[in-house]
C-alpha cells in the first residue's frame, strides 16, 4: 500500500494554485467543457494534481458528452476511494485520491462497459503524464 500524504491545509495552500485547491481540498467543480483534458485524446496517465498518484490511463477514457474528462475504470482498484456526498441536495459519489484525500470527482453508473461507470473528474484535480 502507498503511504498516504498527510499535509496541513496550509501546506496545501502553498502547493496548489487557488483553484486546484478549490477543487482539490474544498470539493467545488470546475465548469463544464472549460477543463484543460476534457477533448486530450493523447496516451498517458493522469495522475492526482495534489500528490502525484496515478489514477486513470487514456485506455479507459471516454467522451461522455458531459463537459468533464470521464473514464470507466481507474488504473489500480486502490488509488481512488469511494464516498457518498449528500451536498447539493443530491445522492452522489464522491471520488477521492486513496493517497492524499483531494476531491477527483463523482462516479455514476451510467457509463460505457465494460464497468458501466463514468468516472467524471475535474481537469483541475488531475495532472497528464504523456506515454
């Protein structure tokens, strides 16, 4: 298991642009179809923006048409932990780095097979590695 990233949110405040920290510590959303990888079709890995992990890989990318970059599964079943959010008045799942914490996105079931997912991040969250 990776060790996990343990940082004050001071820390994190120096680390991070303020809208990465938006995203990343306080759980907002970027607007839809203004996010840096939402059209990348490009190889490689997107990792957390926060603290470096690998998440997803471009194999499992997907245009979902809803304006975020979603993939239907991660790169390792450890690397993203599942939450359930209650905030907006909404029932959700809430996707978070297993390494460091930091807000990702959501996860619906409404995605293509082979999982039926659609993991809908922020751009902001994620950091692309080119293969």
């Amino acid at each position: 298991m990776t060790e996990k990233v343990m940082k004050s949110e001071t820390e994190w405040k120096a680390e991070l642009t303020p809208t990465q920290y938006a995203v990343l510590r306080q759980a907002a959303t970027e607007r839809p179809f203004t996010g840096e990888y939402v059209h990348t079709k490009t190889p490689g890995v997107y990792a957390c923006a926060a603290c470096g992990q690998p998440l997803f890989s471009s194999d499992t990318k997907f245009d979902s048409g809803s304006g975020w970059p979603s993939f239907w599964d991660v790169v390792d079943k450890g690397s993203v932990e599942l939450r359930h959010d209650y905030t907006h008045g909404m029932d959700r799942v809430e996707a978070v780095c297993s390494r460091c914490g930091s807000h990702l996105g959501h996860v619906f079931d409404d995605g293509p097979r082979p999982t039926g997912l659609r993991y809908c991040m922020n751009s902001l969250a994620l950091k692309f590695e080119k293969q």
